[in-house]
C-alpha cells in the first residue's frame, strides 16, 4: 500500500516552476558554496595561524639570541665568573636563567649581571636571597613604581589595620 502524498507527487510532473527560486539545481550549487567558503575560511585561518606562529617563532629565536649574547658578554666583561661555570656548569647557568627571568634588566648588564653571579656562585645556599635583593633594590631606584601586590591585612593588638605587600 502506497502512500497518498507519494502517488500524488509521483502522478504530477515536476516542472522547473514547480521548484521556484529553489530550481533543480539548488542543492548542487548550495554544497559548491559551502566547500568554496569553508575552503576559503581555512585557507586565512592557516594564513593567520601561521602568520602568529612566525612572529611567536621570531620572538622567541630573538631572546635566545639575545639572552646568549648577554650571557658572553657578561663572562667576557668578567672573565673571572668562567672558573665558576667550568666548575658547576648546571648550577651557574640556572643561576643566570633565574637571575634573568627575576630581573631581566639587570641581566642584560654585563656588569651588574657578573657582580650578581660572583655572589651566587660564591655562596651557592643563598642564591635567591641575592636575586631577591637585587630586586629589591631595583624597586628602590626605580621610586617604588612597581606593581604592590597584597597579601592580605590583620590586625595589630592595638585595633590598626596593617597589611602585608610585596612591590615588584
């Protein structure tokens, strides 16, 4: 047994007027345009992506280059500190690496970045007290215009409020 709406459509013949503006064709070029546009969408997403990958590729090769140049510069200015690398290489240069994450500034002076380093290979316990000092006195020099991060306040036994801040 057949259905009603099936001989009905299977008796009447199908006309180009019968589809309107959604003639025999629609289907086809709706599909076309689809795959056209989603071809095209991941053509500048890729175009895009790669482009950001570039400039984050770029920017990374750029501060490794640098970082090593500071570095050489900083044991030829102070060509002392190379005994302290040829006897723990690991330990001196993660203090560099964390002397150079810490204060980036300081860092990049071959200078103050030697000065810093002979204390840290000098007195290997007490390296991160000397990279928190050394930023301690760069907010000092700086006027003390440093991000202040709050770690809360209490109260004193005498009813005033004091809070625990560090600047950076």
């Amino acid at each position: 047994m057949s259905n009603p709406l099936d001989d009905y459509l299977s008796e009447r013949p199908i006309t180009k007027k019968a589809f309107g503006l959604m003639g025999p064709g629609f289907g086809h070029s709706v599909a076309q345009g689809m795959r056209e546009g989603a071809t095209q969408a991941l053509g500048q997403g890729a175009v895009g992506l790669a482009a950001t990958g570039l400039g984050v590729a770029a920017m990374k090769t750029y501060r490794a280059l640098r970082k090593r140049r500071d570095f050489k510069e900083m044991l030829s200015v102070n060509p002392d500190l190379a005994e302290y690398q040829e006897q723990d290489p690991m330990r001196f240069n993660a203090h560099y690496n964390s002397l150079r994450s810490m204060n980036p500034g300081y860092a990049e002076d071959p200078v103050i970045a030697g000065s810093l380093m002979r204390s840290m290979s000098m007195n290997p316990n007490t390296a991160g007290g000397v990279l928190m000092q050394s930023l301690e006195s760069s907010s000092k020099a700086l006027g003390g215009n440093q991000r202040q991060f709050s770690l809360g306040s209490k109260m004193t036994d005498k009813g005033q409020e004091t809070s625990s801040s560090y600047r950076f």
